[in-house]
C-alpha cells in the first residue's frame, strides 16, 4: 500500500488536470508557419461539434 500523501498528490494533480480542460489541436500541417491555428479548449463534460 502506497503512503497517503501520494494518493492525495496523485488525486489533487488528476483534479488540476481535469479543471483545465483538454487541449484540441487543428488537423493542418503543423510545419506550416504561415496558418494561424486556433487554439480550442474542451472541458470534460462538454460537447463540441466541429
């Protein structure tokens, strides 16, 4: 059994983690330069229709 502050670090990150949303990246070519990528954000729980 692990010690119970590595569960509570491993649940506060997980936490922190799941607030900031999970980053959506563009199907373009990423060595283009000369495109602007939009930078999209999902939080978990949403829909998004693209």
């Amino acid at each position: 059994m692990k010690n119970p502050v590595y569960w509570a670090v491993l649940v506060g990150m997980s936490v922190l983690l799941m607030e900031q949303g999970l980053p959506v990246r563009s199907q373009g070519d990423p060595q283009s330069d000369n495109r602007v990528m939009d930078n999209i954000t999902v939080r978990q729980g949403e829909t998004v229709f693209l």
